[in-house]
C-alpha cells in the first residue's frame, strides 16, 4: 500500500513486517546520538510496539508516521512523521534516516512531501521541526525544505548525561505558498 509517492520515494504506514529492519537501523549509535528520543542501546522487541502506537495514531489522525520506502529498491530507509495539534493547526515534523542511507537527499524529499500534505489535505496553518544543534544534517534538511529558523532553546535537552541546545524551525502556510510562488516565477 503506497499512501504518497516522491520521484525516489514511497511513504506508505509502517507494517508489522517492518519491524526487524526498523530494529537494525535504529540500533546504530550514530542515529541514536543525534535524535531527540531514539533510545540507546535500541531495546529488543520495540520496534514491533513503536509500530503498532504509530498505527493506532495514524488511525486516529493524530500523528501521521511512513515509512521511507526507496522505489527502485523497495528498501525501508527510514521514517517521517507528522504530529498534530488540530486545535492549533499546527503540525511536528520528525524524522530519522538510517546511517547507510545517510546523505542522499531521502530526508528532504520526503518531508517536502510531507509539508505538502500537511498545508494541501489537512488544511494545517504551520508545520515546524526541532533538532539538537550538533545535528547539521537536519539541521540542512529544514532548511532544503523551506522550514525558517526561529530560534534556540539553550540546554533544552539532556541526553546521554549533557545538556543539548534545541533550533526550532518553522514555516506557516502563507509563508510556504508566497516561497513557492515566488520559485515557480523563478522558474519560467
């Protein structure tokens, strides 16, 4: 079942049979290190719980989370997930990229898919994304997707015994239809 489709991607809900890779990538320290609530060591068995709570949320639209599927391959490579806050149409960005699939754009494409279905089918006036500062990489994919910064949270978090400084990032519907006017004049 494909819910979304990008031009390399699929973003489909996660199914049971999910859950062994979805154990294998998240276990990777260097994920874990880099993310606000992946555990580590990743315990055994939780995959198969994350999955069946996600499921239960999607279905009851309060956070939408797919599984990144690569089309020419049909590899699970990670996961993009909208929260919602319907009383104020407002959406959470989160995400993570298994390390062997790091640096290929996955992230970017599927959250600009994501954004897309956040402001066009569920009619949300904001989408925004946290990420703790060491983590360029996110940090670069917020920005590819148009997400503005708005500011840092200083020793928001605190993981693996030290505090972490939070960057928000953001963008409201207006915002996202006035850029992508603007690039498509840019464009003819």
């Amino acid at each position: 079942m494909c819910f979304f489709e990008t031009n390399r991607l699929f973003l489909r809900p996660f199914e049971p049979e999910d859950a062994e890779i979805v154990q294998t990538l998240t276990s990777d320290i260097d994920l874990a290190r880099t993310t606000l609530h992946i555990p580590y060591p990743y315990p055994d068995g939780y995959a198969i719980h994350w999955i069946t709570s996600c499921t239960e949320k999607f279905k009851k639209g309060s956070s939408y989370s797919f599984a990144i599927i690569l089309k020419e391959t049909l590899e699970l490579v990670g996961c993009m997930t909208l929260t919602l806050a319907l009383n104020h149409k407002r959406g959470e960005l989160a995400y993570w990229i298994g390390k062997p699939y790091w640096d290929n754009g996955f992230a970017t494409e599927a959250s600009n898919r994501l954004i897309e279905f956040a402001f066009y089918e569920l009619n949300l006036n904001r989408v925004w994304a946290c990420v703790m500062k060491k983590n360029k990489a996110s940090i670069e994919v917020m920005k590819k997707s148009g997400l503005l910064y708005e500011g840092t949270l200083s020793q928001h978090v605190f993981k693996w015994g030290q505090y972490e400084d939070v960057a928000y990032y953001g963008i409201v519907k207006e915002q996202y239809e006035k850029t992508n006017t603007e690039n498509a004049l840019v464009e003819t």
